[in-house]
C-alpha cells in the first residue's frame, strides 16, 4: 500500500483558548521533490505558545496562520531524498516546517542536526530556539550582575527554565514562578533555582516580598498578567524587565486593563524592553555554540514533555495554555 502524508490544517481561528474542532487532520501523497529541493521526514515537532497568536488571523511580527493550509511550526527530521548538493541523505536537520509526516524544502531554512553532540530534541528546545530566547533576552536586555535578584514567571517552561541556570551562572539570586509543586520542586531540586513560587496556590506578592527580600533586579516576564503586575511592585532602582512572552494573555478576545506601570519605571529608572529572537538571528551560531557547551558539561541541565503521534500535535498545543508540560513540548512523529 502506498504511504500516506498526514498533515494537522488550522481549520477555524479559535475562541479563546484553541479547541479539538479548530484542527483537522488531512491525508495527501507524498510530495514529490524537484531540482534544488529535499524530502523530510518529520521525527519531532515543536509546539509554542507564540503560535496562538498567527492563529487570528492579524499580522504581528509573523504573517498569520492561513485557514485549511498546515501549520507550520519548528520541526527535526531526516533527509529521505535530496536533489539539493548542499545536503545528504540520512542527515539531520532543524527548520520551519509543516505538523505532517514529511515536508520539502529547498534548503534555504534548515540548519544541520549533530546527533553526536547532543540528542536531535534539543535542537528544538534547549540548543534551539527557547534556549536562544533565554541566551538573548536575559544576557543582552537583563544583564545580570554577580548578587542581583532575577525573577522569572513561567519558569518550567522551555525559555523559563534556561533563563533561571543561566541567571545562576551568573552569579544571581534566582525565584522561579510556576504552576504545580512538582514544577517547582523540580525546579529548586534539579536546576538550582534558590526560592520558587506557586502562582495557583500563593499569594504572588507576599511570596514575593518573602523571596526577594532585596526587590527584583532583572524580571524575565514569559506570562504578563497578574503576575507581572505583582512582580512591578518590588522592581529596584535601574531593574531591568524583559517582555519575552504574556501567555496570560494569548487567549483573551479583548485585554485586559492592568496597571499602569510607567510611573514606577520613571520613579525606578527601569527598562522595560521587549524582543523577538529573531533579532539575533545574526548572532544565532554565538549562542547554539554557548548552549550546547552548557548542555554537553552539565551546567545546563534540560527537561522535555513528549506526546508521540502527529495526531495528538493540537492536544500538545493548547496543553500549553493549561500548563501540562514541564520543560519543552514535543510532538515525536516517526518511530522507525
């Protein structure tokens, strides 16, 4: 029997947060390939929650989700055909490609996988792109000194996770915001984190004028919301807060009004800045190549959820937005 192309299609744009009915999966052949181009077969898929905001429809910093076409998304697969000279059968590599069993590409998005140097995942999450998030966003907006206090909300996600080790390389004093006690257990226990927060189960604030007995230096927002208003209280003189994600957010049809924090960066003299990784795309090589040396000595350890099947890619989603995962969420696709 001839093999099947699976794809997942974004069908409907979702209502708050994404449901089953907003994806749909779809069976093609096999696409073929031509001159100067290669066939992927996928083996992991990322899902993030910077997706849920192509899915409206409004150009942001990325172009929208189209309606009834794959998703597109970070993936890692091994090159089946090539009729590219600049890469081999049986290598493999990382780019933005479709949620489907195999994708063509011409080459000009995808950079190498070394299985050697770390397991293919990584390349996805901790040596990819939520690890260059953490890398840039905390060493060249944070910039955290030696003693300072560095809060992170979402702090076992993907980004949160690595902004804590790096902040603890550094020399800091670090307070991770999570969801569930195990997160947090994990993340004091196993990563080094000096003082966690149970957002679900404290009250934010309080805990934070426990663990920050000194204020907050360097605050790396991965979720907006409350918690970030809570964390603005205690903001010191010069801090520095870096605006990487508002997940809290990402689902409301109509935001909401929270503080206004202008006069207290004003009476702080603090910097408030927001980023894309992509603006460092230039420095891209200056940052894998820090990470993976991290990843490879143990300084860095690492942590994925993974769900095995190309159909279960939408459930991998908007678990996001519930907080099932610790660590990088993956879709594994192929098992031969």
């Amino acid at each position: 029997m001839e093999k099947l192309n699976r794809s997942i299609h974004l069908v409907s744009r979702p209502t708050g947060v994404p449901k089953p009915e907003n994806f749909q999966l779809i069976l093609n052949h096999i696409p073929k390939i031509k001159e100067g181009e290669l066939l992927i077969r996928t083996i992991y898929l990322s899902v993030d929650p910077y997706m849920r905001g192509r899915m409206r429809g409004i150009k942001t910093y990325a172009n929208p989700f189209e309606l009834n076409e794959v998703l597109i998304g970070g993936v890692v697969g091994e090159i089946l055909e090539t009729k590219n000279p600049s890469f081999k059968v049986g290598e493999i590599v990382e780019g933005r490609l479709g949620w489907a069993d195999y994708s063509v590409s011409n080459g000009s998005n995808l950079r190498k996988v070394a299985p050697r140097l770390a397991p293919i995942s990584t390349a996805l999450g901790v040596v990819g792109m939520p690890g260059l998030t953490a890398y840039f966003g905390l060493l060249d907006i944070g910039k955290p000194r030696q003693g300072e206090t560095v809060v992170v909300s979402g702090a076992a996600g993907a980004v949160g996770m690595v902004v804590g080790q790096i902040a603890k390389i550094r020399g800091c004093h670090v307070v991770g915001i999570a969801g569930t006690d195990q997160k947090n257990q994990y993340l004091k226990n196993e990563l080094g984190f000096d003082e966690t927060i149970n957002y679900k189960t404290e009250n934010v604030l309080e805990a934070l004028e426990k663990t920050c007995p000194k204020g907050v230096d360097v605050y790396f927002d991965n979720v907006g919301g409350d918690i970030s208003d809570a964390v603005m209280n205690l903001i010191n003189f010069q801090a520095r807060i870096v605006l990487c994600g508002q997940i809290a957010e990402y689902n409301q049809e109509k935001l909401e009004m929270g503080p206004r924090v202008h006069r207290k960066l004003i009476h702080s003299s603090a910097l408030m800045q927001g980023f894309i990784v992509s603006n460092y795309v230039q420095r891209q090589e200056e940052g894998l190549k820090q990470l993976g040396e991290w990843v490879n000595d143990g300084t860095i350890k690492y942590r994925e959820t993974i769900i095995k099947g190309l159909e279960r890619a939408p459930q991998a989603f908007i678990g996001l937005f519930s907080g099932e995962n610790i660590g990088k969420q993956l879709v594994k696709v192929s098992y031969e």
